[in-house]
C-alpha cells in the first residue's frame, strides 16, 4: 500500500510544477481509492462554491449547484463543524436518507455516485472537501480503504490549494485590457470558469442579475431567474466549458430567457474568448436586451423562417413572452391546437426547445 501510495502522490506532486497533467493525477488517485468518481469541494469564507469532478463533468457539477447543493443534508453539517472522513452515514439517519432528494433523484442520474465518502479538511483560506464515490454494486468503501482515502483527501486538497495559489488557473482573468473592453460594452457580459463560478459580470449584467431579470447569481453560480430557463441555461454553460476545455468544438446556439420587467426576451449568446493569465480558453455569455426592439411582423418571420401566417403569428406571440395557454386564450383556438404547432414550428427551425425557437426568431427577424 505504502509504494502505491507514493507513487500517488509523487503524480500528484508533479501536477505543481507541470510535469503531470492534472486531470491524470485524479485519475490515478480515484483507481488507487477503488472509486468511479471524484469531486472536490471548496467553500470559501466569503460564501462561494465549486466543485470540480474527475471526470470531468460541467453537465453533473452545474445540475448539482442548481438543485440539489442546497438540499444536501451532508453540506449544512459539515459546514457547521463536521470534520475528518465522514460517509453518508456518518452524517446522516437511514430516514434522511430515505427522503434525500440528492439520494432520489440526482443518484439516479449520477448511480456512480450511490456510496460517498467525504473527507472535510480546513485550508488556509476555504474548506476543501474531496469526496470520493462509487455504485452500489461494488459495496460501500471499507474500514482499509477510508484510511487510504483520508490520506488521499488530505494530499489532494493541499495539492489543490498550492496550485491555486501559485499558478495562473482559470480562477484568475488577465487584466490585459479584455475587461475594460467587455465593461464598455451595452449588452451584458458574464465571464465565468469551468466550475461554472461567475469569475466578472458587466455592469449591463449585474443590473440584470441584481433585479433577477432573466439571470441571478447563487452561491457564485449563474442561474435562470425564470424556473422554465434553468435548464437551457445550464446546458449551454455545459457545453460552452467544453468547448473553452479543449473537451468539444461546436458552440451551443443562442437561447432566450424569460424576463420579469418585460415581455421580450434576454436572448444570450455563447463564446470562449483567450485568457492572456494562464494562456487558457475562459468562457464568455453575452445578454443581449431586446426590451427596445421592435417585434417583427408575421411576413418577415414567415419571409425569413418558412413558417405559414399562423405558425409565423404564434413565434411573435412566443418572442412576446407568452406561454401555449396565453396564447391559445388570445388566438381563439385550443391549447392542443397551440402545442400541435409549436411542434411543427420546432421540426422547422430543426430546433428542440421553445427557448430556442425564441432565441432564432429574435436573430432572424431583430426589428
């Protein structure tokens, strides 16, 4: 165990200064823990979270932020003094467990992740929690491994919390002039890091997010405002820390939000964009406010998108901000018949979603 173990931590070590590649270190360590999974939890004295997960996987760490960190039994309880190895049942009743929606509902997604072990550690400066995971077909982790695993953690977390402080990551922007450019700009701009924490929000952006229309920040975390917008929102952070990671190529098409102050959508656009402090990719969403935007008439949607007069009239309604109920009540006809053509526009514009469909309507068709 002893020569194993060495040969861990000499790879994660070497992650310090660059002779290991990071992301293969974890890996090392999660076979030699008998783990599927690993996350590493940091919260910080101001407040904020991230997770970063081997693999690597925005998708999981963006859904967990979302829905379930705030309904993690285990998070309010090791925040409130629990510290050291602590599996699940350490730190919570068979009951809680019954009725845990982490258990519920994230678990069925993520099965991997059915046996938990976390191991809670103070930093200089945050609280690092490395946990490590596995499906229940393989058991829960041993008395031997727990030890192996607190050793593990422990190295990790101070690995993690050196990196940080001595090398540019992707928590840190160059002060290069791309801020000042982004800050003189009228749209909103959020930059934000492939744990999906808000890194810089434009002025544009932070009077949006402050008022939550269309976007709110939580925990460090850009989020809908509109419950409907959350999921479109996170897949196409998901899919944007991919592309800035080197993972995929192809950038998410623009979506729409919902708004609170008016019936027009924020309609936001996906880039990465070079970050001169490490030589990195950084994600970038940019909010475009169509509150002042004229709405296009039925023959210039139909003129730009092929779509007939009554599908054309039912996009505008869409852009306007109303739902398939509102908009059958206005029309005259059913809801049924509302939703039939919202399907047809979709099959269309060979989009799946009525964010999108919103979303290429306001491109198209900008009045």
């Amino acid at each position: 165990m002893a020569t194993m173990l060495d040969a861990i931590l000499d790879e994660l070590y070497g992650t310090i200064d660059g002779q290991v590649e990071w992301r293969s270190a974890l890996r090392s360590a999660i076979q030699a823990a008998g783990a599927e999974r690993l996350s590493i939890h940091v919260f910080g004295a101001d407040g904020s979270f991230r997770q970063e997960t081997e693999p690597f996987d925005p998708e999981g760490v963006l859904l967990y932020a979302r829905d379930f960190a705030d309904k993690d039994l285990r998070v309010g309880r090791i925040l409130g003094g629990r510290r050291g190895v602590l599996a699940t049942q350490d730190v919570m009743t068979g009951e809680e467990i019954a009725r845990c929606a982490v258990h519920n509902e994230f678990y069925r997604i993520y099965p991997e992740c059915w046996n938990t072990v976390n191991v809670a550690l103070d930093g200089d400066k945050a609280l690092w929690v490395p946990s490590f995971f596995r499906s229940a077909r393989r058991g829960s982790f041993s008395a031997d491994e727990k030890r192996k695993l607190a050793i593990l953690a422990a190295h990790i977390a101070r690995v993690s919390e050196t990196r940080e402080a001595l090398s540019p990551q992707s928590s840190s922007l160059s002060r290069d002039g791309i801020l000042a450019a982004y800050d003189a700009l009228d749209d909103g701009i959020v930059i934000f890091d492939r744990f999906g924490c808000v890194l810089h929000m434009n002025q544009a952006a932070r009077r949006l997010a402050g008022t939550m229309d269309g976007i709110m920040v939580r925990d460090g975390v850009l989020l809908a405002s509109h419950r409907d917008c959350a999921e479109p929102l996170a897949t196409m952070m998901a899919a944007t820390i991919r592309v800035a990671a080197g993972e995929a190529l192809e950038m998410p098409r623009p979506i729409g939000l919902r708004r609170t102050t008016t019936p027009h959508p924020l309609l936001v656009r996906a880039y990465v964009a070079p970050n001169g402090a490490d030589g990195g990719r950084i994600s970038v969403l940019k909010l475009q406010d169509h509150a002042h935007w004229a709405l296009p008439s039925p023959e210039m949607v139909q003129a730009a998108t092929g779509l007939s007069p009554a599908e054309s009239r039912l996009a505008i309604a869409l852009l306007e901000g109303l739902g398939a109920s509102a908009y059958a009540k206005r029309a005259g006809v059913s809801e049924h018949t509302v939703r039939s053509q919202l399907k047809v526009i979709r099959a269309k514009l060979r989009v799946s979603r009525q964010a999108d469909v919103v979303a290429l309507i306001a491109r198209l068709c900008r009045g």
